[in-house]
C-alpha cells in the first residue's frame, strides 16, 4: 500500500474519534434526571468503574505476558504493536464503558419526553463505544503502519511472485511451487 493511502485511514479514524468526541458532549449535556436518579446512576457509575478497574488489571497481566511470549517467538515489535492495540481497545472499552452509564440515566430522564428523544439518547450513548473502536483501531494500524511501512507488521513471512508466502527469518516452513 502506498503510504499516502494510510493517511487516509489516519484521517478516518481521527474523524471517527472526533465524532464520538461530539456525541459524548452531546449525551453529557442531556439533564440527568432527579436526585434520586442521580444517585442511583452514581452507584451505578461506581459499580462499573470498580469492575473495569479490576478487569482491567487482570488482563493487563495476561497481556504482558502474551507480549512476551509474542516478543520471543516472533519478534518484539510485533509485541509492541500488541500493547498498544490492546492500549487503544482498553481506552475505547474505558470510555464507551463510562459514557454508556452515564447516558443510561439521562436516557430514563429524556424517556418523561417520549421514545424519540430517549432513544436518541441511547444511541448516542451507544454509539460513542463504536466510533471509538473503530477510529482508535483505525489510528493504531495507520500510524503502525507509516512508522513501520510493513504492510506484514513485522510477520517473518513475505509474499514473492509465483512463489506464494516464504520464510523470511528463524521460522522454517516449506516453499509454495
């Protein structure tokens, strides 16, 4: 791929990101409800935190390791392109997580003025966590791919005419005739 092409991508996915951008200032700006509704969606919002936090943490650990192993039998940068792919997913989760709990309650306030508006709340709401998956992942294989331009991301094997995939460093698989 040319990499004039992967800015495209680039402008892709920092559209996407700016738009979820909007979206998130356009549910945060909804009212959310009464005191009582504030408070339960606060426990609510703590609850969630809490179990991000923790979930997190676990697969943190496992992804270092997974890293490691990644570094050692195939290379480490593609052990690197992993963590920050498994950074960026983290950070969509994070914060589709936090701004989906947040509309929740300002979905049940816009309910008291019809189905209409609460549903244009929740899918804002919901919305937020694709644009940023898709514009996040869209940044991290462009800039991946202008900082390495290597469309194989670090993979040992690469694509010859007429031979098909070859080994090209410590891994030993046959040629294709």
């Amino acid at each position: 791929m040319d990499p004039n092409t992967a800015w495209f991508a680039v402008a892709g996915g920092l559209a996407a990101v700016a738009f979820a951008v909007v979206l998130i200032f356009l549910v945060l700006n909804k009212p959310a409800g009464n005191e009582s509704m504030r408070q339960i969606a606060a426990a609510i919002q703590e609850g969630a935190a809490a179990y991000l936090n923790r979930q997190y943490m676990v697969i943190a650990i496992i992804g270092v390791v997974i890293a490691v192993v990644i570094g050692f039998l195939i290379n480490w940068k593609t052990a690197g392109l992993y963590i920050v792919g498994a950074v960026l997913s983290a950070v969509a989760g994070y914060v589709g997580m936090n701004i989906a709990v947040r509309a929740n309650v300002r979905t049940a306030e816009a309910a008291r003025g019809g189905v209409n508006a609460a549903l244009q709340v929740a899918f804002r709401g919901g919305a937020v966590t694709g644009f940023m998956v898709v514009g996040l992942g869209l940044l991290g294989v462009s800039a991946a791919y202008l900082v390495f331009k290597d469309p194989a991301g670090g993979s040992r094997l690469r694509r010859e005419p007429g031979l098909g995939l070859r080994p090209t460093g410590r891994w030993h698989l046959h040629q294709s005739r």
